[in-house]
C-alpha cells in the first residue's frame, strides 16, 4: 500500500530551495518599495495647515529581514523607530480628539519645572503667566488637542499590495520553471 507523502517529505527537492530563494529575494524588493514610498509620503505629506512632517519620521523608516515560521510562510517587516521619530505613531494614526480616543490628553511637565512656550502675542491668558525676560509662557500642565493624522505608511502598503499578491505567483512560476523536467515524446516514425 503507498504511503502518503507529506510537504515535509518534498523540502530536499530542488523546486523548495529555489522557490524560498526567489520568495525571499522578492519580499525584500517589495518591502524595500513599500519603505520607500512611505519615506517619500512622509517627505511630502502636509498637515491639514499645510505643514510637513518631521522629518526624522522618515529617517526612522527601515526594512527588516524575511523570515520562515515553516509551513510555507515567510513575513518581512516595515519598522518604524519610535526612539528616532516618537510622535511617529500620532501622524500615522492621529492622537487626542484627532485620533483613535477622540479627546484631549494631558502633557505634564517632567525634565523641567514647568512647560515653557514662546507666546508672541498677548497672552488671551493675562501676563501672569509671561516671564517678562524672555517672554515664555509657562504651565505645569497642557491638555492638547492631539494631530490630525496624515498616514504615510498605510497608503504605502496599499498601493503595493497587488504588487506583492503579483510578486508571490511570480516567485512560485519562476520556481516550478527552473525545476521542471522536460519531457518530449518523439513518436516512432510509421514504417
């Protein structure tokens, strides 16, 4: 009686190595794209006053490496370095009334004794709050109304997406190519 052959009893097979080669060499250009075009959304994206982003956001965009967790899955990340850029996640996302929560958060003063901001205008607030020599208005604690989110890297993943569904039937047709044997029937000539 024939024994039934699991996947397991395939991976020494040429077709396994040369599809992980071609999935692996695939995912990297396309999460390579997909970090490029987030780092370009992110050079380009305007708040809703017209401001640019900061700029370290797109400084602390990276690519990690594939990765097999078996069975035939292989992921690949998209990092981005929230020590590099924190306030990443707020312009991805929106934060305080403008995001996910939908209210205000407090800011409290932690490295210093109190908040200090630079008021050119009369303060609607009174002097009170004003150092006269230099100028600064300064609190113990702010409630802020958060950022608007202007997402650079979901619209990055979203334009690629077909790409990658493309990519992925791409690698499997190159592999099944290169380790298919061709077999040509000639057939006898009639006498």
């Amino acid at each position: 009686m024939p024994r039934y052959r699991g996947a397991e009893d395939f991976l020494g097979h040429p077709f396994f190595g040369d599809f992980e080669s071609q999935i692996v060499k695939y995912l990297t250009q396309v999460a390579n794209k997909i970090a490029d075009d987030a780092k370009r959304n992110a050079e380009t994206n305007r708040t809703y006053k017209g401001n640019p982003l900061p700029s370290v956001i797109a400084d602390a965009i990276s690519v990690g490496s594939v990765e097999a967790s078996g069975h035939g899955r292989y992921s690949i990340s998209i990092n981005v370095d929230l020590e590099k850029a924190p306030m990443a996640r707020a312009y991805e996302y929106g934060s305080g009334e403008r995001g996910l929560m939908g209210q205000d958060y407090p800011i409290i003063a932690k490295n210093a004794p109190a908040l200090a901001f630079l008021w050119e205008y009369p303060s609607p607030l009174g002097r009170k709050y004003i150092t006269p020599e230099d100028e600064f208005v300064q609190f113990q604690k702010i409630m802020h109304p958060g950022v608007e989110a202007v997402p650079y890297l979901q619209p990055a993943i979203d334009a690629n997406t077909d790409i990658v569904t493309k990519g992925v039937l791409s690698a499997l047709h190159k592999a099944i190519q290169n380790t298919t044997v061709k077999v040509v029937y000639i057939e006898p000539e009639k006498t």
